[in-house]
C-alpha cells in the first residue's frame, strides 16, 4: 500500500515537473514570438535563464529559504535539547546526514525542511511547536521532514519554487515591453494577416495565464508530497498516532507570522491556514488535514 | 564471425559488470548493519556512563529506595562485563537495565523534589535521548538487515553469497511492549 502510494507520487511528480519546464519554454517561445519574430531565440533564452536561476537557487537555498522565514540557526544541544536529539534519531533511522537545526520565533506551532540534497539539508520548528507538542508528537514531525529530506522533496520544492521565479521574471520582462510598445511593427502585421493575430492572442493569454499555472503546479507538488512524507514519515517512527496529534495541534491553532507567503509549500501545515484564498483548492499548498489524518489511521 | 565474437565479449563484459555490482550491494548493505550495531554499541556505553551519576543524583532525595538503586547498579555491571560480540545477549541485557531503568524514573512521581532538580532533568533527557537511540538503530539494524538477508537468500545474490561465504545476519528482537508503543518516553 505504502509502496504503490510511492510510485504514484514519483509518477505524478516527473509529470508536473515536465510540465512546467514545459510552461517556462512555452512562456519564452511566446515572449520570442512577440519581441523578436523568432520562438526558437525566446525558448533558449527561457531555457538560460532557468538554468541560470536553479543552479543560484540550489546553491544558496538553505540561507534564502531560513532568512525569508527569520529563521535561526542552532548549533548543538544546550538551547533545545528534546529538539537536537530527535533530529539525530530520525537522521541516523532515515540514514541520512545530521542536518542544520534552525528555530523560527512564532507563537504558531509549524516545521518546515529545505535544502538541496540530503548532505545540504536543513530543518526549523517554530518556538510553538516546541511549546505545545509532547515528544511522541514532535517525533512524528520531525520523522515527516527529515522523511522529505530524505525522498529529495526539498530539491523538487527548490527546482518549483526557480522556476516560478523564471515565469514571473518572463512575465514581467514580456508584459514591460508590451506596454512600452516593443516588439513588431504595425505594418508586417497587417501583411501577415489572420493568422499572426491568432499567435499573438495566443502568446497574450499565455504571459496571463502562464504564472497562474506555475503557482498550481508549485501546489500540486506540494500537495502530492505531503502524502507521501506523512507515510514514510510513520514509517520511521513506527508510530502514526504522534503525527495525528501532531496534526490536530497544528490544525487547531492560529496562522503564522513570521512565515513567507512563498515558501509555504514548504511547511507541515499550511501556515496561513487557508486564509489568504478561502474556498480555491485547487491554490492549496497542502491536502486538507482531515484527509492525511483518515490516511495515517488506515496505515 | 566478427558479430559473433562481439556478442560473446559484450556477454562477458555484462556478467562481470553484474558479478562485481551484486557482490559490491551485498557488502555495501552487510557494512550497514555493522554500523547500525556500532550504533547501538556507542550509546549501551554512554547508558553505562550516565548511569553512575543518575544513582548519586536520585540517592540524595529518595534515600528509602536502596533495592531500585541496586538494581539498576547490578544490570548495568552485568551488561558492562559482557562481551559486546554477542549481540543478542547484549541486547537481552539492555532491554533489562531499559526495565529497571523505567522504576527509577517512575520514583521522580513520589519524589517532587527529585523531579525538579536540574541536574535529574537533565540526566532524564539525556537517558531519554540514548534510549530512543537504541531503539531507533535497532530499529535500523533490523531493516538494514533484513536488506541484506533478503540479497544474499534470493537469485542469483545467493550463488555469490555461497562462494564468498556471505553469512546470515540474526535480527535483534525487540521487547513485547515496545511493538505496541515503540518508543520509551520518561515523561
């Protein structure tokens, strides 16, 4: 059952992961099509500037991702001791590196792990976590992120969260240019005729709608990897019940903070609890906690 | 001719490719129970460290609980003697001084001043904190393994198993109650 839950995910996954390259190429191909009559110049420009903008990002994510949360650093046990030592529990379970342990200061219990490969990973809990979580529960949490550590979830979430950085980035350059009035000159598109008008309605609607489909398939890829975290997250404790409390405290507290709206895909639990856009599911970062609860009882 | 010589070198080239690859995963997954174990070795000696200090600490308050304290002492002379290659022994005798550790813990309930003082919370994490440690590598010794019985008993991995003389590793049990609550908490 967990198994084939898996293999879904991976499946799933190299899907939406190809159709977002596939959205960054598209975008420059439109951008190419408006600006310089050509698609093949703007889909290798897409093509640099993603390339560009992943290996900046996974160079550096760790520090961006913990700096945009306020998160801190911890460098050993003194400060939270119940904290360290089950990071190393899971860590050595999971076989994967000790990673950097980092504290974000929010009354609202939270976790979230990032990085790029399991050598340079990182996890932080917020302070209210640490209040109001026994260490059964905060076991089932920390298994939950080191367990996305250890599937190479935080390197997808890292790749999304560039890629979406690209479209916007593409988006912008194209819809600043629009507006200045660049790209083809009146008198070829009338010669052209019919169809060229076609192409650009078409590559219009793409630059409009190309960042809306980023962000849905950013949480699509969210919300299939918080399944399969949760699975093989009990899977190294041996003990769904910590998580499902865990999950119930979280899901019965107030929104973050100190949290940043684009890093929360990353998080155990939506930190903004849905509020910014009620009723739009299909924008969620994570399944509803109800569900991945009913899915940790039937394990 | 030639075609034919070329299929049997690529078939060669194949089988020594598969040979060295098989024998490489069978030591690569036998090296991981060892180190699952070394695990689980390193913090039995940092349990028999710590245990020390906790008697002197827990003595100061709770002066009528000779027999626990004695108890707790003679399981973990026992285990310090003890060769650490036997392991099911070793961990026969861990699971225990886990036990007896457990009614010292418990004393801290009778004992409001016991469980305030610093020095014993810290003792109770840290004795915390190498019991889910033990727990946790036996619990990856058990599924590394199981990784590695399952390579050197199943085809072809057996064949080379038999001729390198890849022995079965013996599986550690764990005690009755922590299958239903896995892991020991002294809170």
């Amino acid at each position: 059952m967990l198994f084939e839950q898996i293999q879904e995910n991976k499946r799933k996954t190299v899907y939406v992961m190809i159709g977002f390259f596939a959205l960054v190429l598209a975008i420059g191909a439109a951008l190419g099509y408006l600006f310089m009559r050509n698609l093949i110049s703007g889909v290798v420009v897409a093509a640099i500037l993603a390339a560009i903008y992943m290996a900046m990002m996974i160079g550096n994510s760790t520090n961006v991702v913990m700096q945009m949360n306020h998160a801190i650093e911890i460098h050993d046990a003194r400060e939270y001791p119940d904290l360290w030592h089950i990071v190393e529990d899971m860590a050595m379970v999971a076989h994967v590196p000790m990673p950097r342990v980092f504290i974000v200061d929010d009354p609202s219990p939270n976790a979230f792990a990032t990085g790029n490969d399991p050598e340079h990973a990182a996890v932080a809990v917020t302070t209210g976590i640490m209040a109001r979580l026994n260490r059964e529960e905060l076991e089932g949490v920390i298994a939950h992120e080191v367990s996305h550590i250890r599937n190479y979830d935080i390197r997808l979430q890292t790749i999304a969260l560039a890629l979406s950085a690209v479209i916007s980035m593409l988006v912008n350059i194209g819809s600043n240019m629009l507006w200045w009035g660049g790209g083809r000159s009146r008198d070829n598109d009338r010669e052209e005729g019919a169809s060229n008008v076609i192409g650009l309605v078409f590559s219009i609607l793409l630059l409009i709608l190309g960042p809306l489909a980023a962000s849905i398939a950013q949480m699509a890829l969210s919300r299939n990897r918080e399944y399969l975290a949760d699975a093989s997250g009990v899977e190294l404790t041996r003990n769904p019940q910590g998580l499902i409390n865990a999950l119930l405290k979280i899901a019965n507290s107030e929104p973050m903070q100190a949290a940043d709206p684009s890093s929360a895909a990353l998080y155990i639990s939506d930190p903004f609890k849905g509020l910014s856009r009620p009723g739009a599911h299909l924008f969620d970062s994570h399944p509803p906690i109800e569900d991945r609860i009913a899915k940790l009882r039937a394990m | 001719m030639l075609w034919f010589i070329i299929i049997i070198i690529l078939l060669v080239v194949g089988a020594v490719v598969f040979y060295i690859s098989t024998y490489n995963n069978m030591v690569k997954s036998r090296n991981w129970t060892d180190e699952a174990w070394s695990q689980i070795d390193v913090q039995l000696k940092r349990r028999n460290d710590l245990i020390p200090n906790l008697v002197s600490t827990v003595k100061g308050y709770a002066k009528h609980e000779q027999d626990t304290l004695e108890k707790v002492i003679k399981m973990r002379n026992q285990l310090v003697e003890m060769p650490t290659d036997n392991r099911q022994a070793t961990m026969a005798a861990s699971n225990q001084l886990t036990d007896s550790l457990k009614s010292v813990f418990a004393l801290s309930e009778s004992y409001p001043d016991l469980k305030a003082d610093a020095e014993f919370t810290k003792l109770m994490e840290e004795l915390t904190n190498t019991e889910n440690k033990i727990a946790y590598a036996r619990q990856l010794f058990n599924s590394s393994a199981t990784r590695y019985n399952n390579q050197i008993q199943t085809f072809p991995g057996n064949i080379l198993a038999g001729a390198h003389n890849f022995q079965k590793v013996a599986y550690l049990e764990t005690p009755v109650e922590e299958k239903v609550a896995p892991k020991v908490s002294f809170e």
